[in-house]
C-alpha cells in the first residue's frame, strides 16, 4: 500500500491506498492559524508536526503498517520557517504563504532578474523575503540553523533528522530556485543573504528523500511534491496541455506545458514534477483569497456554515460586486497591497447577495487569468 501525506494550510490529512489506487483509509487532523497582526499569518510548527503524526496514525490504526511500501508528501507551498539541525526545534514560526509582512520591503529587493530565474515575481507570498527577515532576527551564522519549506521540515522530522531534502516544485517556491538551470541560484542566493548550507538538497519530486520511521518501521519516502502540482497530477494532468482549477484556501489555474517552459506576462511558470529523467513545466494563475474568504464569511457573521453557500446563491437576487482581495491581488494583476471591497450596497442588500457575490467575485478573478492566455495555448486546452 501507499501512504500519502496532504498538510495544507488547515488541515493535515493521511490517505491510504493499494497499489491500484483503491482508498483504504483516511485520517485528518486540524491545527490554528494565528494572525498576530495585520498582514501576519503564522502557524506553530510543533502543531503541524503534531497533526501530521495524528493523521498518520488515524490510518495505521485502521490498517496493517506492514503492508505500506512507499510515502508520498505534498504540502502548502511557499510556508517557510528555520529550526535547529541538532535538536528540532523551530527558531522560528511557520511564516504562511498567506502572510504579508515583508510587503512594504519588497522595492529593497527589486534589482535582479528574479523571474527569468524563478518563474515567479518578486513578491512577499513566496518565501526569501520573510526567510531573509528571520535570518536578521535569528542570526545567519547560528549553528546547527535549518530552512526550509513544511515538505523538508517534514521529511526531517519522520527521518529522525537524517534527511534534508526537497524538490523543485518547493524549492522554486522560496524564490531562490533556478528552474531552468535546476538548482539553487548563486546570485539569488547572494541577493537575499540567503546561506546556502541552511537550505534543503533538492531531489526530482519522485526521488529517494529517506525512511521514515511509522510505528517503529522504516518506510521509503519516494515522492514530494507542492500541493498544486500535485492537484493536477492526481487529476491525471500528465500530458501537455491538460488544465486544472483548484480551491483551497487560496485558488490556482494550472497549463500543463510538458517539458517547454513557457511564459505568458501576468503568469506564472512553474515546474509541474521532475523524475530523475525529466523535468516538465506549468503556467499558473493564483488568486489568493477563496476558502480564506468563506472562513473570514463566518467569522464576521455573514455565513454560518460553508454548507449554506448553494442555498444563498439560489436565494439572492440582487448580488453585489465583491472583490475578494484579503490578502492582496495576485494574478494577473499583482497588486500586494489591494486591499478587498464590496460595491453598490444598498438598504435592501441581503446576506446571500453578499455570499453570492463573494462567488462570482472568485469566479470573475479565475476567468481574468484564462483570458489573458494566449489563443495559441487555450486551443491546446484539455480539461
């Protein structure tokens, strides 16, 4: 059997499944999101690590451990947090993706060509900015100092410290990732102050990363990979040109490109997954804000359940225009500081024309993405 391991922005989740795919079991467990402030979200990495061995051993309880071959890891991309190499322990918070602080520095930054490197813009929802902020506060010449994304803090952790691994599809997350020449970049690394002996080897997505020790058994980790890409591989988006749209807490648009890498202004490139004999490439839109949003629904009082969603949508008849921006404008538009907003609200303005509105604000920022998509690239479109 095979054990995959989900650790999202909320939830740790651990699935079993034969070797044909069959799900055996299924455990999940929660842990907090914490926003100390505005534009901070953290999470406690011990509460991670915790709901992640939770979930685990919600499966093996409901199954024979001596029947897993072989783990598989994805994770919330870009979440970055420093522990020491000796002991465990973080030095720090997981700093979310979500998490804007480093905003209002991005301009010291600017100076170096970041997206021909990366793929991706200079912006603080990836990880250099904020690890950079952590290295000023911790030290960058502390001993025994680890980084990395929640995939390598995982691996190190069920490897019992043996293990510093991650893949392309983390590691380009951290803004410091070469994808084309695939492997961490000098001059980045220079340019953030990032040290180089502090960060995880990468390996190909399906790549040996250690054993991990599950109820007392050494387990192969044979797979790791970000949460997105591994959507759209789950969903059999293995070949050129196949497509995904997936909501969480936050929303993305994936193009399969197959081993072109290819650019579309406004876009993100990306790696899709990478053996030890090939690397293929993706095209990504992300809106920050949808579950995120629902959740922030509920907390204000507007929304009682997620559940309720399709029944305000049937019952609202005047929605508003809602642009669902809690956490900045991301493609095509990026705009970090934006800011969220509802218009035209009226005496007569009704919760469900709020949610609808939340909706269709969601659903408008994914077709911005697509129509900025280049005919020649839509054409080639499977879904």
């Amino acid at each position: 059997m095979i054990l995959g391991i989900d650790q999202g922005s909320s939830h740790t989740r651990a699935v079993l499944f034969t070797n044909h795919g069959r799900r055996i079991a299924e455990g999940k467990a929660p842990f907090p999101t914490s926003y100390p402030q505005p534009g901070y979200v953290e999470h406690d990495p011990k509460a991670i690590l915790k709901s992640t061995l939770t979930a685990i051993h919600n499966v093996v309880r409901q199954s024979n451990p001596k029947k897993i071959a072989a783990i598989g890891i994805t994770n919330q991309r870009s979440t970055v947090l420093l522990w020491d190499g000796k002991i465990g322990e973080p030095l720090s918070p997981a700093i979310s993706w979500q998490d804007r602080r480093t905003e209002d520095t991005l301009q010291k930054w600017a100076g170096t060509p970041i997206q021909e490197k990366t793929g991706l813009p200079l912006s603080c929802h990836y990880s250099a900015t904020k690890l950079s902020l952590l290295l000023d506060q911790i030290g960058r010449k502390r001993k025994n100092l680890m980084a990395g994304t929640v995939n390598t803090f995982l691996i190190w952790h069920l490897t019992k410290g043996k293990s510093h691994f991650t893949d392309p599809t983390n590691a380009q997350r951290m803004l410091l990732y070469n994808i084309t020449q695939k492997k961490w970049d000098d001059t980045l690394l220079r340019h953030f102050k990032i040290p180089a002996n502090i960060l995880p080897e990468v390996l190909p997505s399906q790549g040996a990363f250690g054993e991990a020790v599950i109820e007392g058994r050494n387990i192969p980790i044979t797979a790791s990979i970000g949460d997105q890409q591994a959507s759209l591989i789950g969903l059999g988006g293995l070949q050129t040109g196949i497509a995904n749209v997936n909501y969480g807490t936050g929303g993305f648009f994936l193009i399969h490109t197959g081993p072109e890498r290819l650019t579309v202004p406004g876009l993100l490139t990306g790696i899709a997954e990478s053996t030890a004999n090939q690397t293929t490439y993706l095209i990504e839109g992300t809106v920050n804000t949808v579950g995120s949003l629902f959740t922030w629904l509920q907390q204000v009082g507007i929304l009682q359940s997620v559940s309720e969603i399709d029944r305000a949508f049937r019952k609202s008849r005047a929605p508003i225009p809602f642009l669902p921006a809690l956490s900045g404008l991301a493609a095509p538009h990026w705009i970090g500081d934006a800011k969220g907003a509802m218009f035209g609200l009226t005496g007569s303005t009704q919760q469900e024309d709020i949610i609808r509105g939340a909706v269709e604000g969601i659903a408008l920022q994914m077709n911005d993405i697509y129509q900025i998509v280049p005919d020649a690239i839509k054409r080639k479109i499977k879904t």
